[in-house]
C-alpha cells in the first residue's frame, strides 16, 4: 500500500527531531531505540514512522537540522552590526566556540565513534559533514576577503585563513568531548579569538 502524504500536527515533528537528538547523542547509532525517540517526543512509535522512513532517514534528519541550526546562527553573527571585519570575526569565533559548549550533544553527535551501518547512509553522513565545512569556509572566506578590501587583514594570508579556521574549531571541539576539563571551551573562546586573529590583522608598515 501506498504511503499518504506526511501531515504535521503543530510541533510533532520537530519534537521527534529533538528526542532523537538525545538518544543518538547518548546511544551512538545503532544503540538508539525509536521507542526510546517517541517516548522521549511524546508521540507513537507509528507517528515516527509516519514522519521518517526508518532509523535512517530520522538519524540524517536530525544531523541536517543541527548542522543548519548552526551554521544559521553564525550567519546572523557574522553579519551583525556595523562592526568592523575583525570585531565580526572575532565574535563569530567567540560564537562558534561557545555554541559547541551549549550544545554538547550536537558535539556528540557529529563525533559519533561508529557512523551508521550501510555505505550509502555513511556517504551521506559525511556528505553533510563536507557541506557544513564547505559553508563555513565560504562565511570565513567572505569576512576575510572584505577585510582584506578594507585594510584591516593581511592578504597574503587570506588563502588560508578559512580551511586554518574551520580546523581550528573542529580539533577544539573533538578535543572538548573527550577531556573537558583540559578544554575549557568558554573560557578559552576569547583567546582562540585573539591568537587566530593575531596571524591575519594586517600590521601597520
């Protein structure tokens, strides 16, 4: 038979997405239980079904919805304001630095030690994982780039400037879950700021 089309009550799925967000993130993959995932959204296993495919389509889901979640929050950071190109950078490091510290199980979630079971599911794990990087090379690439127009960063370092940037915040972050106490990720984000700004500020001849 047939699947209808989906129908959302107000909120059900992005409730689904929620629960699931916690269960991955404390369960790993194939650990997490879709019992677990509806009781935790207080709805049916079958109101689950009704929304995504399988386990699968649900554990994409909720990585697509984290990954957007943050890329849109550093978005408006970086275009905050009339600020100048380094004020903005910095408070996009500060942001990203500390947005890993709120959200720990979006850090468990992109670390998860076994991706899923399947070739085709794990290309599409790391498919997300390669457009989440790409766009923010692409953000800290425009903000390098009109800093550079504007005297305030050093081009000859322009080119490196983003993928240097993207490592930095994704070795922090996988450094983070293992031993949080040795990365204390909101003290450190003024200094990771500061000590990556200091290689591109343009300096006075």
């Amino acid at each position: 038979m047939p699947r209808r089309p989906r129908t959302d009550q107000p909120g059900v799925r992005s409730r689904i997405l929620d629960s699931a967000l916690r269960e991955f993130s404390q369960k790993g993959y194939h650990r997490a239980i879709l019992d677990e995932i509806a009781a935790g959204a207080g709805v049916s296993k079958g109101a689950v079904y009704w929304h995504f495919e399988n386990k699968g389509e649900l554990f994409l889901a909720v990585i697509r919805q984290e990954v957007s979640r943050l890329i849109e929050h550093l978005k408006v950071v970086a275009r905050g304001g009339d600020g100048s190109v380094v004020a903005r950078l910095r408070a996009v490091i500060a942001a990203a630095v500390t947005y890993y510290a709120d959200h720990p199980e979006f850090c468990s979630l992109l670390q998860l030690s076994t991706l899923p079971g399947g070739l085709e599911l794990t290309r599409e794990v790391e498919g997300m994982a390669r457009d989440m990087y790409r766009q923010g090379r692409e953000m800290v690439g425009a903000l390098v780039r009109e800093g550079v127009l504007q005297g305030e960063l050093d081009g000859k370092r322009a080119d490196v400037a983003a993928p240097a940037l993207v490592a930095l915040l994704d070795g922090l972050m996988s450094q983070w879950i293992v031993d949080r106490r040795a990365v204390p990720l909101r003290r450190l984000a003024p200094d990771v700021a500061g000590a990556f700004l200091e290689g591109i500020v343009k300096r006075a001849d």
